[in-house]
C-alpha cells in the first residue's frame, strides 16, 4: 500500500458539512488527533519552509495540559489550502467547547497569502458549527473578516497584550545610547561586576546540557511556581532547529542563569529565563539579557521578542502590537446559560480565580487577556 494522502489522515476527524463557505468547494475537518496534526508538517514546510515556529512539532509542545490541539484543514477540492492553529480548553478531561487561538506572533494561520482569507473564514464558520465560544487573538489587518461574521453570530471585541517587543539597532552602542543614563550606567556596572566575579557568558549550550542547567535553577527562581509551564518552555526550545540557549556561568562552573527561546527570520523570541535568587542583588537578569541583545544584534536580529512580557528595566523600552481578542459566541441556548452563570461567578469570585472565567465572559477580569 502506498503512503496515505494528508487529507485521507482526515477522514475520522469531526468534519465540517461540505456546504459553501465562501465557494461551494471550500470545506473544512476539525482535527484533535496529534498524530494527525504532526502529518500536517510536510504541507506546513511547503508553504512557510522560513518559519520552523509554524512546525506542527512546535504546535504540539506548546500546548499545555488543561487544553488539547485543535487544527482546522481547509481544502478547496482536492487541494488542502491551509489550517488555523488552536486550542480547545478541557475540564477533567472532557472538551468544554471553548476554543482559543493566538495569532499574535502570526502563527495561528497557515496558508498562501492568497487564500488566508478564504481558510479563516472557512475554519472559523466550521468551528462554529461545533464549538460554543471562540476567543481568537488577531491583529487590527484581521478585525474587517471577523467583523464580518455579525451576521451569523455574536461578536465582540476587547483589547488585548501578549508579548513585548524590543527593537534592536544595527550596533551595540546604538543600543546603549537610547537606555536612559540611569539604566546604562547599571547595566555596565552589573556586567562589570559579573565578570569580576568570574561568571562568563555563554552564548551556545546543547540542548541537554541546557536542560540539566534550567533544571538545576528552576527550584532556585520564581519560575518554580509553575512547573508546568517551565516543561512546555523546554519542550518548545527542543523543537527548534534555530533554538537559543544562552547562560551565565560561575567561575565554579555552575550556571547562575539561563535563558531560552528561538529564532523567526531576524526576530528573536526568548521564552524563558531563569535566574538564581541567591544572587538578586547581581541583577543577573538584566546581566545576561545584555549579553543575548548584544549577540543578536552582532548576528544581524532586529528584534527581540520576550514571551508574555518584559520586566523591568526593559520593558521600559518595549511595546505590545496593538491586539484584539475577538470573542465569538454561538447562539445556541445552553451555551448562553453556561455564560450568564459565569458571569455571575465572575462576579463573586475572587480577582485570582479570574484567569478561567475571563474566557466565557469577556468582562470578568480586564481587557488585556493571559492566554496561558
């Protein structure tokens, strides 16, 4: 037998009716299975073979534990068009229906610049038809498309953060020059006194040997609260062929911080850094922070993305892409039940126990989103 086609790996998935979407040959399958989302790839590299963070492995690390995969596989015919990347939530195991989508790095769709539109619209009518609420994260260039489903069903929108963005001059100096003199003159005090205490910066470690070093500092720094999330950060660095794994270390040949994260193109993205709290009054932090912007600029990067925020001293000289959380709701009966009592436990729980909430009803919390 000869190997199956992508679209035969398809045919047990929840598929969409094979009714029109924007022409009567566009449909759509909902796919969970991760065997199936990782046979996607060879069609992903076809069209975006410059961007590995578009991998289905990548995808796939980077889902957490309360929420499984969800792709949605727009064909035209016989041709597969493209897929939108998402995630459905889940409570004790079961689907709740409500499924997230983040295209804030633009990794949420993919497909040829000339059918993007044609497969949102497909895949977003197709989840309605099985899903009770979709939260999409989008930029402003999206907002017209999904304005347009108004007609069908309700639709609103809020303001949202995600990532902060850091540009990065052609030089060094270039940077230091727009730093505040209060923020240079710590910086190259800290990293004056970092190598008088004989730590040196590491600009490439092996993937096993950066793990042994993140998990030898994860119970040393205030990451340790989520476990969880430190072992998606490094199944999502050992997908990636352009990884970057950075580090401090001491002249006893300990690491005292390490960072991770990636290349996309000449853009950064840094998606964990760990520091030991034993030496706060270090700034290591902001120690090898400088030494990563300081190599990538050498490298030719022109911008530095830290995953889910900055702090500070340069988040001070970052920004946040304008950004829209476009909830979408089904009209059916039960689904506005399940969301009027939710609004009611917004209501009365406390500020902490939001971070679910906020996904059924839009106002519970703010209107800037955590999409982990």
């Amino acid at each position: 037998m000869g190997k199956p086609d992508q679209l035969d790996l398809l045919e047990n998935e929840q598929a969409a009716p094979r009714a029109p979407a924007v022409s009567g040959r566009w449909s759509a399958a909902i796919v969970f299975s991760r065997e199936k989302i990782a046979a996607l790839a060879p069609f992903v590299r076809s069209v975006e073979p410059e961007r590995p963070i578009l991998d289905p492995s990548f995808y796939l690390a980077s889902i957490m534990p309360e929420w499984r995969p969800c792709v949605v596989v727009v064909s035209e015919g016989q041709r597969m068009a493209g897929l939108l990347y998402c995630r459905e939530r889940v409570v004790a195991g079961f689907g709740t229906h409500i499924v997230v989508g983040d295209d804030s790095l633009s990794t949420m769709i993919v497909a040829r610049r000339e059918d993007q539109d044609r497969v949102i619209d497909c895949a977003v009518k197709a989840l309605l038809k099985h899903k009770a609420a979709l939260r999409l994260m989008v930029d402003p260039g999206k907002l017209p498309l999904l304005r347009g489903l108004e007609a069908l069903t309700e639709v609103r929108f809020t303001r949202a953060e995600r990532h902060a963005h850091l540009e990065l001059p052609p030089a060094f100096d270039d940077f230091l020059a727009k730093l505040g003199p209060h923020h240079r003159r710590n910086l190259r005090n800290f990293r004056r006194k970092s190598e008088q205490a004989g730590n040196e910066f590491v600009s490439e470690l092996r993937y096993q040997d950066f793990c042994v070093a993140a998990k030898r500092l994860v119970g040393k720094a205030d990451f340790s609260e989520n476990t969880t999330n430190f072992a998606r950060c490094l199944a999502m660095i050992g997908t990636m062929q352009t990884a970057i794994m950075i580090g401090l270390r001491a002249s006893n040949g300990d690491f005292v911080s390490v960072a991770g994260g990636f290349h996309d193109g000449r853009r950064a993205i840094v998606v964990m850094q760990l520091n030991d709290r034993a030496f706060t009054r270090a700034s290591l932090s902001l120690v090898l922070r400088s030494h990563l912007i300081e190599n990538l600029i050498e490298r030719g990067s022109r911008e530095l993305v830290f995953w889910a925020g900055s702090s500070a001293p340069l988040s001070a000289y970052c920004v946040s892409p304008e950004l829209w959380i476009a909830h979408i709701d089904s009209g059916a009966m039960r689904w506005r039940i399940a969301r009027e009592a939710a609004a009611i436990a917004a209501r009365l729980a406390p500020r902490a126990s939001r971070r679910w909430i906020k996904w059924v009803v839009p106002d519970a919390d703010s209107e800037h989103a955590d999409h982990e």
